[in-house]
C-alpha cells in the first residue's frame, strides 16, 4: 500500500504491485507479466482493477493499482463459510459485467476464483491478477491452446487442451457462484490425479438449499460442453437467466445497489475529492501532518496477518539475480511504463478506429443496395 504525495489524487491510496525482473526470467513469467501491463492498460471498469502507474527501474518492475480496503471475497467467505443466495447472486452479477467487458475487447481471463476477487472500500467487486488473461479472442470455444489455471477451477477443455474462448469463464464463473454458496469449489479433492477426473467426467452435486433457479444457473454454466454452455451466444443470454430476476443491471453498473457486505464500515480510505464535512473531520482523525493515514490497522483489517507482516522487500540469498538479469536485453520490457494519460489516448484510438469501421460498413451498404459490384 502506498499513498500519492503530489498531484492529481494526492493523498489517495494504491496497491503498489513490485516484481523483480531476475525473479521473472527465472520463473519464466516475462510473458506472463507483459499480457497483465497489456491487459490492464487496455480495460476501464468499475468492476475491474484499474491500473493508473507503471514504471520500472534496472531490476524491477513495478504496477500501482487501485487499492481495494475490502480485502479478498476468499478472505469474507472464510469468515461466513457460505454466502446467502442473495449475496452470491449479487457478486456474481457484479463479475458477470466484469467479464463482459474483457469479453468485448478480446480478453479472456482464465483464473476466476475467490482469491483473485478484491472489494473496494464499498463492497463492490474488483477483479484483478491478469496473468494468466489472453488478448485477440473473439471466439466462444476457440482461440487458445494452453492448459494453464489453478486446477480446482480448470475448464474441462482446458484440461483436454481442444481449444478454449471466452466460454471458459463462463465455466469459471460457475465453479464460483457454487463455491459462494456451499463453501468449497464442486468437485474438490486434494489428490490431483482423482480431482482432474471429477472435473472431466463426475456428476455435479447440487444441495438440497439451492433454489431452483440458482441451480439451474449453476448447472447451465458448468456444463462440461462449450457449445451447450450458458453464455457460448454472449453475455445477453446470462444477464436474462432467471436467477438474476432481480437484478437491475443499469443500477448495478452505476453503483448504485448497496453491496450485501460493507467491509470498511466505519473508516473512509483518504482521496483528493473534497469530501463532506463530517468525512473531513474522520480524515483529519485518520491522518498525521503529513497526510498519511495513521490508522493503518483499519486500512488493512480486511487482510490476513500473513500479508500485512510480510516484508516489503526480500534479501537475495542466492546471488544469482545477476546472472538472471544478463538474459535481459533492452527490449525485454520496452514500452511497459503507463500512466492514465495512455489510457485516454488509447481510448479515443479505439473509438476513431471504431467509427471508421462503422463507416466504412455503411459504405458498404450503400453501395450494395445501389447496386453496384464492390470489388
């Protein structure tokens, strides 16, 4: 956690995300952290992470992210050990949108579980960790070959490496609106050999508390075939499923439905908007004379105690980062510092491309209907 000093947003909160590059090439990662800097460069939701810095010095990398106080929807699913229907039908929801918005742009996320789900200081849902996302899908059951994931929530596709699209998060979000429910992931074993032939072939268990429409919305979306999936036409056919009746999208996209959990209740995470009078009084409360939050108890509650204790950086013991930053080049991570005015560029690039597409295809239609030959 680290706070802005000058500038826009000063005195607001962010995650600060360090990776050192001797780490990432023995690891293997360098690709992987490449798609996650492209990714979230290249999304702008209230439902996902936003990345607003990145920058990098010789031998690190750094991502600075929103700040989400919430803590992990594992860390509040370990305190409830099961979600009420209403409550799991509100974050999946909330993801539901998230991952129509990757969908949109090409992306498929690939590693939807409890874990990678962070609340804001509201409740709302913010998804984040894109390691394993991948860029140029358009497809629902095609496009990518790589078995890669946590194995717990692996696709059966995936597993079988035929081919996935953006069908696999439909699975994912499945094996997580039934672990909000029940507590465990379906199909859960730790002997990996026995989970892996669950997953490819064992009937689903549904509990007797299951309402029907939620276990028909389960069912639908952990269906082993892509073709047959909830979700293989797009993101309509799942926001239209009976188990969000309920669910006023245009609200929900807005903020504007309470989240079921408040988890920062009581304490208000320090920005540069100019907040009420009884808010600028707690700040002050919270804030020494330089402006950082002194009541970083409350900041991080929502955090287990093997986070918060761990040290902001490590000792090399090995001595071999050297040896591992001679396999870079000054190429390795071009291009990879990012501020928010990127994003605004970005942004209007794909709108001006969008609307020569639209252009062009009205063009098109012109002259079809005119009658004459479009070589």
């Amino acid at each position: 956690m680290v706070q802005k000093r000058v500038g826009r947003e000063k005195g607001s909160l962010f995650a600060m995300k360090i990776l050192k590059k001797s780490h990432l090439v023995r690891r293997r990662q360098i690709e992987r952290t490449r798609t996650e800097r492209k990714v979230l460069s290249a999304v702008n939701h209230p439902f996902i992470m936003k990345l607003h810095y990145a920058f990098q010095s010789p031998d690190k990398l750094y991502l600075v992210l929103d700040y989400c106080p919430g803590g992990e929807l594992f860390f509040h699913l370990s305190r409830f050990r099961r979600f009420p229907e209403r409550v799991a039908r509100f974050y999946a929801a909330e993801l539901l949108l998230a991952l129509g918005h990757l969908h949109k742009r090409g992306i498929i996320y690939r590693d939807l579980k409890p874990e990678n789900v962070l609340l804001d200081a509201d409740g709302h849902v913010k998804l984040g960790d894109f390691g394993l996302a991948k860029a140029g899908i358009r497809h629902a059951y095609e496009g990518a070959t790589s078995m890669c994931g946590t194995p717990e929530y692996m696709a059966p596709e995936v597993l079988s490496q035929q081919g996935h699209g953006f069908c696999v998060d439909y699975w994912g979000l499945g094996m997580l609106t039934y672990e909000m429910m029940t507590g465990l992931p379906p199909w859960y074993t730790t002997d990996r050999a026995k989970l892996f032939r669950r997953l490819r072939s064992a009937p689903l268990d549904i509990p007797p508390y299951f309402s029907a429409p939620s276990a028909a919305f389960t069912q639908a979306l952990l269906e082993r075939n892509p073709r047959r999936r909830l979700g293989v036409a797009g993101i309509r056919a799942a926001m239209e499923n009976e188990f969000f009746k309920s669910i006023s999208w245009r609200a929900l996209y807005g903020r504007r439905v309470e989240a079921p959990i408040r988890p920062c209740e009581g304490w208000t995470p320090p920005n540069n908007d100019s907040p009420a009078p009884e808010q600028q009084q707690q700040q002050n409360q919270q804030q020494g004379p330089s402006g950082i939050p002194t009541d970083l108890d409350a900041a991080t509650a929502n955090f287990d105690n093997q986070f918060t204790r761990m040290p902001v950086d490590s000792v090399n013991e090995t001595g071999d980062d050297d040896e591992d930053l001679e396999e870079l080049h000054e190429d390795t991570f071009v291009g990879f510092t990012f501020d928010d005015n990127d994003r605004d560029e970005l942004e209007a690039a794909q709108q001006l491309k969008q609307q020569q597409q639209q252009q062009m295809r009205q063009r098109t239609q012109h002259y079809s209907g005119e009658g004459h030959q479009i070589d």
